[in-house]
C-alpha cells in the first residue's frame, strides 16, 4: 500500500472534529431573532460539524473513496467508544460532597441516545456524500470541483440531518415537534452554505495535498460497497 504524507493527518482532523461536534454542540439548540420578534431555533453543532464534510471532500476528492471508507470507518469506531465511555462515566457513582453529578447525567445522560442517532446520521451521510463526489468526479472528468463538493453535500448533509435530529431528541423535553422540524429543515441550509462559502478553502486544500502527495484518484472501478476494506 502506497504512504502517503498527509493521510493520517488528515484522518485525525476528521475524527477530532466529528467527536468534539457531536459531544460538545449536539445537544444544544440556538437561535436566531427573525425581524418580526419570533426565533429560528438550530443546532448548535452545526457551526463546527460541516467542517467534517469538507475533509470528507477533500478525502474522497484526493485519495479516492476507498480511502475515505477507511476514514468513515474509523470515525465510526471513535464515536461507538465516546458512547461506551460516556455511559461508563455517568454510571459511576460520585464521590461524597462532587456537586456535579446532575449536570453530568444533564449534558451526558442521554449522550447513547445521541451517539447512536449521530452514528446513524454519520453513516449514511458521509458514505453517500463520498460516493456522490467519487461518481461525479468521474461524470466530470474531474472538472467543476465546486458542483462536485456542494452537490454531495447537498445529498450527505439532508440525509444526515433528516436522521440524527428526529432520532436523538423526538420527543424530549424542550424539542416540540415545531422545533425539530425547523432545527432539521436549517441544519441542512446552514451545513451546505457552510460547504459553498468554504469553497474556497476546499480548492486551497485539494490543490496542496495533490501537489504534494502527487495523487489524484478516480474511481473507475472501484468497489463502491461501504463494507468494503480494499484500498
């Protein structure tokens, strides 16, 4: 297997940002005032997650789908651990006199509820975000990078948001329906205007890894099953 400079580099930002967004901003709506006095309720997590789609991008974009598999993958496993643990943690009884057990079953206790939501959205949207880039790239002969990354994120990110939010907080205390289907319906407009305006970066990153690793992969051929592990 061929090394490349960057790879795992790449892979550990990927990783890093996926949990700290899913951990850290999932379960936190905000707002944003309207002109007319009423709010537009969104996650949180949504102004650091996209950044995960993009190296997604750059993964598929510079070193090809089975690469990126690996990557998915491996944030896959990361997030089933941060599950584990967090349920290990909150489990544990605290020592006499530690005011912060409640906050902690607060913010973590139904972190297996998230996590697994998260796992699912993760899965499926980041695999078709891949797989859409991948066959694009090969439709366009690897032109029109732009229509490539905004077009999968498009795909990967309604997927992943029309999954994650119903699943991880339907039906808890201070997520009415309204709510929910507003958090979903912006998640998804904020997350590809996210993609679109960091356009720019993207071209900046793609051009730099493929320069110095001296790839550029096109996926003719290549088994397209997410379970796949050949690279």
């Amino acid at each position: 297997m061929r090394h490349f400079r960057y790879y795992d580099l790449v892979m550990a930002a990927f990783v890093a940002i996926l949990l700290l967004s899913n951990i850290i901003g999932a379960s936190k709506p905000s707002f944003v005032a309207l002109p007319d006095g009423s709010q537009w309720a969104f996650g949180a997590g949504v102004l650091f997650f996209p950044i995960s789609y993009i190296i997604g991008d750059i993964l598929t974009e510079v070193y090809g789908y089975a690469r990126a598999r690996r990557v998915i993958w491996t944030g896959f496993a990361a997030l089933a651990f941060m599950a584990l643990m967090a349920w290990v943690v909150v489990a544990l009884p605290p020592a006499d006199g530690w005011p912060g057990q409640d906050a902690y079953e607060f913010v973590f206790g139904n972190s297996w509820r998230i996590v697994l939501a998260s796992m699912a959205a993760f899965w499926v949207g980041e695999f078709a975000n891949s797989y859409v880039l991948a066959r694009m790239k090969i439709w366009t002969g690897g032109r029109f990078l732009w229509a490539r990354t905004i077009g999968s994120t498009v795909v990967g990110q309604g997927l992943d948001s029309l999954i994650f939010y119903p699943l991880a907080f339907y039906g808890l205390a201070g997520w009415p329906p309204e709510q929910l289907y507003q958090v979903v319906l912006s998640q998804w407009l904020i997350k590809t205007a996210w993609e679109a305006a960091l356009t720019p970066v993207t071209y900046w990153a793609v051009g730099a890894l493929k320069r110095r690793e001296g790839v550029d992969v096109f996926d003719e051929g290549t088994d397209f099953t997410p379970f796949g592990a050949k690279v």
